[in-house]
C-alpha cells in the first residue's frame, strides 16, 4: 500500500521550498553587496598607495635608461 500525500502536505512543502528560495536569495544578494563592497575599498586602497599624476604627466614609451635601441644578438 502505498501513502498518500495529503493536499495540505503538497501546500506546506510548497511554502517550505519558497521560503528556503528566498532566504537564498537574499543570502546571495547579501554576498554580492559584500564582494562589491571590498572591490571598491580595494580600489580605494589602491589609488590611494599611488602617486597623484597631473593631466600632462604620462609615462613616456620612448627609450629611457634600461631600454635597448637595438635588438639583442641571437
């Protein structure tokens, strides 16, 4: 004999699903909010550790001291 699931039964495990569905939601959302979070500290950390630059101040890509003006022999 097999048993029978009760309509009520059917309901509950229903709620029950939902409820765990959305308690992983938020659960996930609360995990993305927190790794956003630390990105952007980290980003903030990282600017902060570098010098300021004016607008006119890049880093040239002609040779300088250690470039090599020739290719190095075989």
């Amino acid at each position: 004999m097999t048993a029978r699931i009760h309509q009520g039964d059917t309901m509950h495990d229903y709620e029950m699903h939902q409820l765990r569905t959305d308690e992983l939601i938020r659960q996930a959302e609360h995990e993305r909010l927190v790794r956003e979070a630390v990105r952007v500290r980290r980003a903030e950390r990282r600017a902060a550790r570098r010098p300021a630059r004016e607008p006119g101040d890049t880093p040239s890509h002609t040779a300088g001291p250690g470039h090599r003006r020739a290719a190095r022999p075989a």
